[in-house]
C-alpha cells in the first residue's frame, strides 16, 4: 500500500478489477461498463459524504 501510505493527505485506492483475468479485461475495456464502474464510485462517495455529515467537499 505504498501509493496510499505516501500521500500528506487521506486516499484511497480503488482497484476495479484485474487485466490479468479474461472477464475483468473485457469489462474494463468496454466504455459501458467503464460508465458504470465510475457512476458506482461516484454513489459511493456522495453516500459517504451524506452518511458522514460532511457539509462540503
């Protein structure tokens, strides 16, 4: 976890599957399935921020 022990602020590291295997390479290089692996990131961090209070990001 260097690249997130490195940072002088929070991070996170989201891996989102492995080109390593067929059916992850296939989804990660599809532009549909890239729209929704960043919308379901995006849910998740405006559920974190409402969840947490957080009045501005």
């Amino acid at each position: 976890m260097w690249t997130t022990k490195q940072q002088d602020f929070p991070s996170v590291l989201i891996e989102m599957g492995f080109v390593s295997n067929y059916e992850d390479a296939m989804a990660l290089a599809n532009s549909t399935d890239q729209d929704g692996i960043a919308q379901a990131i995006v849910d998740g961090i405006k559920e974190y921020v409402t969840r947490s209070g957080v009045s501005s990001y």
